[in-house]
C-alpha cells in the first residue's frame, strides 16, 4: 500500500509539474496563485508532500486541471 501511495504522489507530482511548464509559469507564481507557500509546491512537485484535497484543489484550478476516480479492478 506504501508503494501504491507513494507512485501516486510523485505522478500528481510529475503532472502538476508537466503542466505548470506546459503554460509556462514559474514555481513562484503558480504558489502565489494558489495561495500556497512555495515549499509546499516544490515538495508537492517532487513528491514529497501529502497535499490536502483543498490545497490539490487550489493548484489544479489554477492549471486546468481535474482528478478523477475510478473503480479498481479486482483480480480474480
């Protein structure tokens, strides 16, 4: 389970990173935007943080972006 939490922090990660460039704005200014600190964002970019829903919501707004869920399949 650690594992699986673990690839999912750095793959939000990678995708908030990918799209922050992708429009070109700098780590300072994303943070700014979304009213988080830039410690935050860096660790968050990295995968290093565990982001709340709220603060996820902040950065995702920003960039156009949206999570989504899906059910697992179970193997059988």
């Amino acid at each position: 389970m650690d594992n699986q939490i673990n690839s999912l922090r750095v793959s939000i990660g990678e995708q908030i990173r990918l799209r922050r460039k992708e429009l070109m704005i700098t780590q300072p200014d994303l943070a700014d935007i979304a009213g988080i600190s830039i410690n935050t964002l860096y660790k968050i970019e990295r995968g290093q943080a565990n982001p709340t829903i709220e603060v996820l919501g902040k950065i995702l707004d920003v960039l156009g972006l949206e999570i989504t869920v899906g059910v697992k399949q179970l193997k059988r």
